[in-house]
C-alpha cells in the first residue's frame, strides 16, 4: 500500500482552487485539516488528476469522516466508506509519515569496460584452459568493480544513514534518543497576563499587531509568549487589555477593511473568505460579529446573490451550475438550477426538431447562443434533461420518414 503514496510534485506546486477545495470538504466531512496538510496530500496527485479531485470535492461526501489523505485514497479506487474508518483509526496519519520516508534504492550495476583503455588483465584462455580463463576473468571483473567509479546516492534529509550489516534499515529522525545536558531544548516560559497591562505591555502589543491581520492573528501570536488571566491567553482576555491600551479601535477599523475587501474578492462565499484570512468559519463568524459588519457582509452576499441568478451569459449561467459549493454556500443552488432548467428547456425545444441525438442538440444550442457544446451536454445531464430528450427525440424518427 504504501508504494503507490508517493509524492508526485512539490506541496508548493498545487493549485491554489483545488486545495481550497479539499479544505472545505474535508470540513464538510467532519475532518478539517490546516494548509500544509492538503497541500502535502495532493503532492501525491499528479497535475492531470487536478479534474477529477475538484468532481469529488464538488458532491457532497457520501460518508465522514474524510481527511485530506482519504480523498487521495478514494480518487486511487478505495470506496469512501472503508477510506473513513482509516481516516477514523488514524491510518492516514501512518500513511502521511511513510509518504516522507524514500525507498530504498539498489546501487547502479559498474560500467561495462572499455575497449579503448589497456588492461593487465591476462588473454582469453583456449577451450583447454577453460578453467583458469573463467578464473581470471572474475579477477578482472573484481579489479574493474574496484576501480570504478562509485555514484553517491542522495540522503533523505528525515532519515539517517543505514548502520553496516547485511540489511540495511532506515530510522526516522524522530526515533532517536532525546538530546540530554547542554543540547536538551526547552520551551520558554510564558510571560504572566499581568506584564500586558502595564505601560510597558502597549508596545508589545503595538509591534505585534503590525505583523497581524486580526485578533485571531494576534491570539496565536502571543499565546506563544503569556499566559491568559485564568490559564492560556483567551480572546476575552485579549480583546480586554486592547480596549485598556486603546489600540482595539483601530485594531476593529482594520479588521472591518480587511473582512470586506476579502467578501468582494471571494464574491460573497464565506468559505473562501475564512480559508483567505486564515480562520475557521465560526471564527469568521464571530469576528463579523465584532466589528459590527454584520448588515454590510449579508448586502454583500445578497448582491451576489442577485448576480448569479440574474446574469444574462448563458456560458456563465453554464459555469455556476457547476460551482455546487459557491451556489450553496450562497444559499441559491435550488434556485439557480431550477431557473436555469426553465431556460435551458425553451432552447433546447427550438432546436429539438433538425436533432437526431442530444450530442447534436447541445452543439445546435451551443453554436446558436455562443456557448461551449460541452457545458451545455453537462447542464443536460445534471438537469435530469437527457433522459427526457432522448425520449422526445426517438418519438420524433417515425414521423420524419415518409
């Protein structure tokens, strides 16, 4: 099993869309995993795989939990029932350490001899001495292996080198002992909460806050450094000493420029907007809630709400039939597609009649109003159309011929 988890391009090569993608369904699959997780998945897909991971992501999953590595595990043929017991006995994360770890390959046979380059090796022996001649010829094959030149193999920067014996084995790094005496590393200790509301605690906080795009940012920056009043460093606790050094409005002013610059960017969808700004969706939820963009956020959506579903492009129309997380996530799916239905059922009837089959009739479709024959043949069937169609089309041969 673990040959085929092998790692196909660079994590920093994948698609941006497509691991926003795995990350909202593994969300939705009750399996949320950060950013280095999905894209460390779906290094192990090939580029020309990206097609058929966004057809998973965009269903909705059949079964949870399912984490990043269980959607690489389906798209390779496991049924997604049995991918989430795996991913619930944590077999997925035995899959994610042996994805690192390379194997073993064996050494490069030496180099034939070459003709060219005088040996001291002894002459061909005749049939009589077909002994001594085999004989030598080993020698001559030893002193060659000798003298060849030996190719270095690269070393995997998470194992160490294999110890001397008859099998070589690798160990992971984090299998050795722990570092004692002078080389032990010890986290620092935390700053008491009280050393943030002295004076002294506001240009902490000043020179954090450049480096942070919101509170949530800045909680896990300095959670790191000081403790909470009642344990570790809390929202509460944060949002407190902010208002007590006066930097919390300009804190909100920036935050509320930050939430709906990215709600226009990411045309209202709020899983998007989270995945932008780095927090879960109820974190974005709650930060709406306190910066009090509330109406703003909902006129936003509601605005592009009113796009989608009056946008006079078919290709367009076509496009975000698609989109089956950016319709839902906006609240409009069954609405789109059942307007879209209509539309779509008064074109084809104009040109249901020079048609033999519904290949021919989305091209007639597609070449009168502009729009690709593929995504019209597509709307078709995820319409529930084609079966419809195929009916209306075979009764319609009798009545052509004479």
């Amino acid at each position: 099993m673990t040959s085929s988890w092998q790692r196909r391009r660079q994590p920093d090569d994948v698609p941006t869309p497509v691991a926003v993608a795995v990350s909202d369904y593994c969300r939705r699959a009750k399996a949320p995993a950060p950013a280095p997780e999905v894209r460390e998945a779906l290094a192990l897909v090939a580029e020309a795989e990206d097609f058929r991971v966004r057809a998973l992501t965009d269903a909705e999953p059949e079964t949870s939990p399912l984490g990043p590595f269980a959607v690489v595990d389906i798209l390779q043929g496991t049924a997604p029932a049995l991918a989430a017991q795996r991913q619930a006995c944590g077999y997925y994360d035995v899959v994610r350490e042996l994805a690192h770890v390379r194997e073993l390959k064996t050494p490069p046979p030496a180099p034939a001899p070459d003709p060219s380059i005088p040996t001291f090796a002894a002459p061909a022996a005749s049939k009589p001495a077909a002994k001594a001649g085999k004989k030598a010829d080993k020698d001559e094959a030893s002193v060659m292996e000798r003298i060849a030149p030996k190719k270095r193999q690269a070393v995997d920067e998470e194992t160490t080198a294999p110890p001397e014996g008859d099998e070589p084995s690798q160990f992971l790094r984090r299998d050795l002992p722990r570092p004692r005496g002078r080389f032990t590393r010890v986290e620092a200790p935390r700053t008491p909460f009280v050393e943030l509301t002295r004076p002294s605690g506001k240009e902490t906080l000043e020179a954090t806050l450049a480096g942070s795009e919101h509170r949530f940012a800045l909680l896990r920056n300095l959670s790191h450094r000081f403790n909470g009043s009642r344990g570790d460093l809390s929202l509460v606790d944060l949002e407190t000493v902010l208002r007590d050094h006066g930097l919390l409005d300009a804190l909100t002013e920036k935050e509320k420029l930050q939430v709906i610059d990215a709600y226009s960017s990411q045309r209202g969808a709020t899983g998007r907007v989270a995945w932008a700004l780095g927090v879960s969706p109820p974190e974005l939820q709650r930060l709406v809630s306190a910066v009090g963009i509330t109406v703003e956020v909902e006129a936003l959506r509601e605005r592009f709400r009113r796009e989608a579903l009056a946008t006079p492009h078919l290709t367009h129309r076509l496009d975000l039939l698609g989109r089956d997380k950016y319709l839902a996530d906006l609240g409009i799916q069954r609405k789109f597609a059942d307007g879209l239905r209509k539309e779509l059922e008064r074109l084809l009837r104009d040109e249901l009649p020079g048609a033999t089959d519904v290949h021919g009739l989305a091209d007639a479709v597609g070449r009168k109003h502009g729009a690709p024959s593929e995504l019209v043949f597509r709307a078709i069937e995820r319409l529930g159309l084609a079966e419809s169609l195929r009916k209306q089309l075979r009764d319609s041969v009798p009545s052509s011929t004479p």
